[in-house]
C-alpha cells in the first residue's frame, strides 16, 4: 500500500540532514522503498565545475534519480530536480555546468555522499565477496565486482614519513621479485615496486627524509641503497631474520661438525631402559600376528632356501604365491606385518572394565564397544 506523507521542513531536515540545502516537495512511502521528491532551489547562485565562478543563469533543469542509506530498513531513494546552468565566463571551456548540492550529490554519482563514503568503508575492511554480503544485510544490493570497483576509486591516503621503516622483498611470478615498504609502527605498507634496486630505494629515502631507524634483512643491496640515501638511519634486523640468521648458523655449524656429534653422545649402561624398538618388536613378537608371521616366515625361509620355486612351496604351505614371495623377500618378518603393534590408548581404563586391554580381535571390540553403550530402554517402556 503507497501513500503519501508530507513531512515539515523541521522534522525532515532532523530525520535527513543530508536535505538541508534542498526543497522537499513530497515524500512517498511503501513496503518496497521510501522515495523523496525535492529540487534545488532557484535563485541561488551555483559554482561553475570548470571556472568556479558563480551563476545564476539557469538553461534548463532535469531529474536526478539518488540511492541512499536504508531508512527504518527500507530502501531510501531521492528524485532530485536540478539546474543546468550557463557559465558567465567567456574564457570557461564550458558553457553550461549542472549544479551540485553539497554533501548530496557529486558528479557522475547516481549515490549520495554518504551511501558512497558507507560502501568505500565496507570495501576497505571486508573487500569484495564479504563487503558485498554486509551491504546486502544492511539492505544496498550491491555485486562483489561493482564493490571492488568503487574501492579501487578510492584515493590513497596522504603518505606520512615514518620514524620505522621497514625495508624487505617478496617473490612474484616467473623468479622476479619487488621490494615492499612498510610503516614498522603501524604495520601498514607505503609503497611497493619491481625489482631490488638499491638506487631506487636511496632515491625514495632522499625524497621522504626523517626516518630514524630501518628494518632490513641481510640484503647488500638494501644496506647500500639505505646507506645512500639516509646515512644518518640506524639499520637493524627485525625478529624474523634474526631468528633465520640464528637457526641458518646453527644448521651449518651442525653440519661441519657432523662427525663429531656420535662422540658426545652418553654411553648406554645396562641398567637403562631398553630402546624403544625393541620393545615394539618384543610386543609385536608377543602378540598372536607375530607370532603368525614368525611361524610363516620361518618356513617359507626353510623351503625357499633349498632351491625351490615359490609355486611348489605354495603348493605345499596351500599359501598364494604373491604371499610366498613376500615372505621369501623379506629379510625379517617384522617386514611382512600387515599392522603395527598396538600402542597404548587413552581407551585402556574402558577396555581394562570389559576385559579386553591389548586384544587385537576386533570382534572381541565390537562386541565390548556394544556392551559399554547406554542401552536405550524407551521401547521397552512403551511396550
């Protein structure tokens, strides 16, 4: 249902400031937008977009069509009737401009200042596909790739000299590779460029003097082009290529002296634990596979080693000839084991309840998972 509803200049102004400067003629309301008719006032001079110079010589007027902020979730749109003026200025290459309405309208903008400033801020932060989803819960549809275009229009913020400079490269496509320029205070990038130049980097330091201290890494080309254009900068390592410079030394001083690391080793006594192989293969050796696998490997070793082929022992053993292979291969049967032997679980206190720890049936494991289940006794209830 649309209606009309005529708003006083008082009320709106406080509802809308960015209608200040306008006249409203009527405000429509419905369920699928708010629309807002007003036009410029006549009679007030308007500055000339290629001069500046005041007019008031009005040519013709034409209507605006202005998307705006949500107002109480729904859309909010302004139809704006504006002047098309001519320019008094004879020397002025145009001869006629359309007026524009401060904090409203801007040129080739079919959004208000402050939907545009509100789409940039959300560009900015969420970028294009998560940017895009934000504006479609504050209710502006709005696609990823016109989002990414509007934040690729907004102007670079002014570069402020840092105290803390932080200088180091980074790899692009096809083994080429830039060099990055990074306020260490905010962690916010300057610049960037192709190459590792240490002319151009001078050249930069010489245009942006005032930096104090700079971070780099062990790069001669750096320090020469810091050296060049802020002699009087303090170079320092930051914490990543300190802790790459410590562990690269350490690895070549462990390389040189491989040789000598066996020497330093502690002589094993016969009161220490025995190592952690053996015990495995003890417990493998223990357990009912083992013990399979031993028995097998065993015999097949026995028969192949008196000239046999593998298609007579399996014959014999009534084993498949890739087993007997296998096992004729192998040089101990720990190699044909077709699972490690169990480790000890965090499960061994519920297996310890039911009686099955170290059990490698998983039969017997189905059956004990099924019996520590909580049996459900609702149908039983309801029967």
């Amino acid at each position: 249902m649309m209606g009309s509803l005529l708003l006083c200049s008082v009320e709106l102004v406080s509802l809308l400031p960015q209608l200040s400067d306008v006249h409203v003629v009527s405000v429509e309301v419905s369920d699928a937008v708010v629309a807002v008719y007003a036009r410029t006032r006549s009679g007030e001079p308007a500055g000339c977009t290629g001069c500046g110079r005041l007019s008031e010589w009005c040519h013709s007027r034409y209507a605006r069509r202005l998307a705006d902020v949500t107002l109480a979730g729904r859309p909010l749109r302004i139809d704006l009737s504006v002047r098309r003026l001519y320019c008094e200025n004879t020397t002025c290459p145009k001869v006629t401009f359309t007026e524009q309405v401060p904090g409203l309208t801007v040129r080739y903008q079919r959004r208000t200042s402050r939907l545009q400033s509100l789409v940039e801020d959300v560009g900015v932060v969420l970028a294009g596909r998560g940017g895009s989803r934000m504006l479609r819960i504050l209710g502006i549809k709005l696609s990823r790739v016109a989002l990414l275009s509007q934040l690729m229009r907004v102007p670079l913020p002014p570069l402020v000299t840092p105290q803390v400079l932080g200088v180091d490269d980074f790899a692009l496509d096809g083994g080429t590779y830039g060099t990055l320029l990074v306020d260490a205070t905010t962690r916010l990038p300057l610049t960037l460029w192709e190459g590792r130049d240490a002319k151009q980097l001078g050249r930069w330091l010489r245009e942006h003097p005032g930096i104090d201290i700079v971070c780099r890494d062990g790069s001669l080309t750096y320090r020469q082009g810091i050296t060049a254009g802020a002699p009087e900068a303090v170079q320092v390592s930051d914490r990543f290529h300190l802790w790459q410079g410590l562990s690269r030394r350490v690895q070549d001083i462990a390389s040189a002296h491989r040789g000598c690391l066996p020497a330093a080793l502690p002589t094993v006594s016969e009161d220490d634990h025995p190592p952690v192989e053996e015990t495995t293969q003890n417990a493998a050796a223990d357990s009912r596979a083992g013990r399979h696998a031993q028995s097998l490997f065993e015999a097949i070793q026995a028969l192949t080693c008196t000239g046999r082929s593998h298609s007579s022992v399996a014959r014999e053993l009534g084993l498949d000839r890739r087993t007997v292979r296998k096992y004729a291969r192998a040089r101990t049967w720990q190699e044909v084991m077709r699972r490690p032997p169990r480790k000890p679980s965090m499960l061994d206190p519920t297996l310890t309840t039911c009686g099955n720890v170290g059990t490698t049936d998983s039969t017997v494991r189905r059956s004990c998972t099924k019996n520590c289940r909580p049996r459900d006794t609702s149908a039983t209830t309801s029967a």
